[in-house]
C-alpha cells in the first residue's frame, strides 16, 4: 500500500467514522421525529456509498454492479422512510 493510498484509506475510515457517530447522536437525540430520523438514514446512505465505492474498490468502475450496489441501501433506506412517515401519519 502506497502512503497516498494508506492517506485516502484513513480520510475514508474517518469520515465513515464520523458519519456513524453522526447518526447514533442525532438518532438518539431524535426522539422519533421524523427529520432527524430522514437525517439517519441520509447519512446510512452515504456510510453505503463509502463502502460500495472505496471498501469494495468500485469507484473507478462503471456497470451494473455498481449502480445495483448503489440502488440496494437506496431502495431499502427508502421503504425505512415510508414506515418512519406511516408511523407519523397513523400515529
């Protein structure tokens, strides 16, 4: 591992860090409301991304992995916000 490659992995490492801490103080800060919880699942999508793009060493690459891996937490996190605003809606 070069050291512009240990660099960027520890940029990324702390970021998604950051992000993960983020989300467990806004989520439990929250209290159930609905644009902290929209935040927290903001932010599980980037956490996603940074590790389909970085980890799994897909950035570079173009295809329908790549796009697949990217709709997957997209299509789950949005199904987590509809509950999240059924929930709000029904009570």
């Amino acid at each position: 591992m070069t050291r512009q490659a240990r660099e960027q992995f520890i940029a990324t490492l702390a970021m998604l860090l950051t992000l993960a801490l983020g989300g467990a103080f806004v989520g439990g800060l929250g209290g159930g409301l609905l644009v902290p919880i929209a935040a927290v699942l903001v932010m599980a999508y980037a956490k996603g991304r940074i590790v389909i793009l970085d980890f799994l060493e897909l950035r570079a690459q173009r295809g329908v992995l790549r796009s697949a891996l990217l709709a997957w937490p997209a299509v789950l996190l949005s199904l987590a916000l509809l509950r999240a605003v059924a929930v709000a809606l029904i009570g």
